[in-house]
C-alpha cells in the first residue's frame, strides 16, 4: 500500500529534464505574454469600451484576482493530479478565454473573460514551476529556475513591443489573438513528457478555503477599485470591503480546522513554520506589490501623460525585463552557491533607487533619458538579484511532494501584492494619472521595495549547496 506522503512517479521525470524546461518555460510564457500585452493596450482599451480608469484597473485585476485566489486551489490539484495533466488544462482553458477577450463587445465582457483568463493562468503557473523542482535538484535546480526565469521573461520582453504595435497597427483585440499563439505549440510538447508526480491519495479539495480566498480577496479589491468612481461611504464599496474583510479574516481558522479534520486543507499552514517559507512570502508581498504597481503606472503615465504611441511605451518600458532575462540565470547559479539571503536584501534597495530616480519627470517626455530610463535599469538590476534567488529560497524550504502547493502560495501571494497595489492606484494617483500622481506612485513603489530588502537581510537564512 501506497503511503499517502509518498509521491506516485509515473515515471522519472529527470529522464525528459529538457523537455520538462521548455515545456515549463513555455506554459509560464503564455502567462507572461499576457500581462505584458495588456499594460500596453489599457489606454486603447478605455478609448473604444469606455469606463475610465477604473475599467483599465479591473482589465489588469479581474485577471489577478481569479489567478491570485484560485491558484492555491490549483498548486493542491497539481500535487494530486499530476504536473502535466493540470498544465494541458489550464493551457486549453486560457486559449478558450483568450478568444472571448478578443471579440468582447463590452468592458463588462472583457472584465469576465479576463476572470476566465485567470483561471488557465492558475492551473498553468505553478504545475509549470513544480515539474522543475521534481526533475532538478541542488545547484543545478537553482540554475534550471534561473532559466526558466530568464527565459519566462522573453515574453516580458516581446509582448510590450509587438503589442504595442499590434494596438497601433490593427487593434487591441489582436494581442488575445496573440497570446493564444504559444498555447499551440506548448500542448504537443507536454505530452511528449513520458513522467508525472503525484500523491500517493486524493483529498477532497477545500473548495469551502477556496470560496473564501476569492471572496475575500476579490471583496477587498472590489471596494478599492470601486472607491473611485463611488466614493468610500458607497453601499457597495463598503458591503465590498466588508464581506471581503471577513472572508479573509476567516481564512486562517478554516484551514487550521480543515488540517485537523482531513489534513488536505487549501494553505497548508505548517509550512510556514519553515523559516525561508515564511519571512520569502514575506518579502514577496511587499516587493511583488511594488512590481506590479510598477508595470502599471509607468506605462499609462508614457502613454497618458506624455503621449507615447503604444510600441514605443512598450518598448521604453524594456530595460527590467531585458535585464532580467540577460542576468537571472547567473544570479541563479551564484545563489545556488551562496546562498539567497544578500541576494534578496541587496535586489530590492538598489531597486528602491531606481524608482526614487523616477520621482525627478515632470510633463517633459525628455525627462526619459535622465530619470525613467536610468531609474527602470536600476529596478531591472534589483528584480535580476532577486527573482531567482527568492524562489529558490521558498521552493527550496519545502518537500519535493508540497512543491506544488509552495509554489502555489508563493504565486498566489505575489499576484495578490500586485492586485492589491493596482486596485490601490486609483487613491495614490487620485483618480487619473497625472505628473503629482506619478511620483507619489513611485514613492509607494520605494517604500514597498526597501521593506522588502529589510525582511531578506533579517529573516532569511542561507541554505546552500556548493555542488
């Protein structure tokens, strides 16, 4: 009889190691190429469908909070289905949402498909990160993350330009066209993967912990997006922050009664008892936060306040990523060495900087060359610090069989920062974007980043391995 602790291998998966990273490198490319694209799009967005910024904040958050919620519920599926399984579906799943966002006749439209959009996205995201863990292990895992990183974040890189372009050129409907592109060549090499990992049982899924992770975060979202356009004292924005409050305050006894009871709950919250588990998660939340309020506002404030065309914001808002993907991979392989903790507390201060540097535009778009681009290569220096050795950090801190479900709630975490802080734009910027909103964004975006150096260089611990 099978253990129930015991992971079931259908077969080794180290035996398809390169098949497994590409097919992990392309499932997270998907993910990737949509979010790239759509920053570029919200203002041709809001031209043709309307609504304001608070349509363009729930373009971008509909998405997060179905990807931020249900990706728990998809980290516990893959670690009792299987990796590969839970990928094929979350990939078909996104291809099917890309269409209907692509032909949404309204903003009301497009906000449920980009919801729908979300769910794929969560079943893809950290089935694709696990089937790294379970084929790598030691210094070579930490370099195989760093690629997967590097390479992940091409789509970072060709989704701005191209879809800018795609938006200046024949539409904004065309970059869910796009997106769907790497689906199609992403399902026949999964099932080239002859390997599985799954559990050795199948609990039931704690849909009662997933029901309150998305009312509570889409409750709180709601009412912050929400604000802007009704005000604080609104019924809505207060019934919204309300029952989205008590969701989240509810969570954590749940899963403390679920472990007791099944001992398959949704989080499992013993492994935050590992101390890298915990203070990584920390740090994600704020550093993730920061990031996405990042992609966000800088690329409206180059389209909406200085008037770039959609291909060159994109393309002004490159250097992060190109650095990302130039540099993850060695970062990766440094911190397999040495250890992740200066590399996570070193990343967010010099990234601090960057956005510290941006506080110096005003309505010149020359401003540019001496405050956005040196300030964004400074962030792109501090995210390739620490991306790699983050994960490697959290991941690395929990058994090969949880990895699913790690990876899950360290991805939850980091889109839940990044909902949180855009539904939150709408009360930094002031309700549209402007020159005074802007630097009071990239203040927060500051603030975010060095609270997340400080919890690294306190709370992480090396646990390296030089081979």
């Amino acid at each position: 009889m099978t253990d129930p602790a015991t992971p079931v291998h259908t077969a080794p998966l180290r035996d398809d190691r390169r098949v497994v990273l590409v097919v992990a490198i392309l499932a997270s490319f998907v993910v990737g190429l949509d979010s790239s694209v759509v920053n570029v799009a919200l203002p041709a967005i809001r031209q043709e469908l309307g609504g304001g910024l608070v349509v363009q904040q729930w373009t971008v958050d509909a998405y997060l909070v179905t990807l931020g919620s249900l990706i728990l519920v998809a980290g516990s599926l893959s670690d009792l289905f299987g990796r590969v399984r839970i990928i094929t579906w979350g990939l078909v799943v996104f291809g099917v949402a890309s269409v209907l966002c692509a032909v949404a006749p309204t903003g009301a439209v497009l906000i449920v498909a980009r919801a729908l959009q979300g769910v794929g996205g969560a079943l893809v995201t950290p089935s694709s990160l696990a089937l790294i863990v379970a084929a790598y292990r030691g210094a070579a895992q930490a370099k195989a993350i760093g690629s997967w990183t590097a390479w992940s974040s091409a789509a970072v890189i060709v989704g701005p330009v191209i879809g800018g372009l795609i938006v200046d050129g024949i539409g904004w409907r065309w970059i869910f066209v796009l997106t769907a592109v790497p689906i199609a060549v992403t399902i026949p090499l999964v099932r080239r993967i002859s390997g599985d990992v799954v559990a050795g049982h199948r609990p039931r899924v704690d849909v009662v912990g997933a029901v309150l992770a998305v009312v509570g975060v889409g409750g709180v979202v709601l009412g912050l997006i929400e604000q802007g356009r009704l005000g604080w004292g609104a019924p809505t924005v207060v019934a919204a922050l309300v029952i989205g409050g008590l969701a989240l305050v509810g969570f954590v006894p749940w899963e403390l009664r679920v472990t007791r009871v099944t001992g398959a709950p949704l989080v499992p919250l013993e492994l935050f008892r590992a101390r890298n588990f915990a203070v990584g998660n920390i740090a994600t939340l704020s550093i993730y936060g920061a990031l996405g309020m990042v992609g966000f506002v800088v690329t409206l404030f180059l389209q909406e306040v200085w008037g770039l065309p959609a291909w060159l914001a994109g393309l002004a808002t490159l250097p992060p990523t190109v650095l990302l993907l130039l540099l993850s991979t060695t970062v990766g392989s440094f911190a397999g060495r040495y250890g992740p903790r200066w590399f996570m507390a070193t990343g967010p201060a010099v990234a601090a900087v960057g956005s510290l540097l941006m506080v110096l535009v005003g309505s010149d778009p020359g401003a540019y060359w001496y405050a956005v681009f040196p300030g964004l290569v400074l962030v792109g220096v501090g995210i390739s610090l620490m991306v790699t050795p983050l994960t490697s950090a959290v991941l690395g801190s929990v058994p090969q069989t949880e990895a699913g479900v790690g990876s899950a709630v360290n991805n939850a975490i980091a889109r839940i920062a990044s909902l949180v802080m855009v539904a939150l734009a709408g009360v930094v910027l002031g309700g549209e974007m402007s020159v005074g909103g802007f630097h009071r964004a990239v203040i927060v975006m500051a603030l975010l980043l060095v609270a997340g150096s400080v919890v690294s260089a306190v709370g992480i611990r090396n646990t390296h391995s030089r081979t």
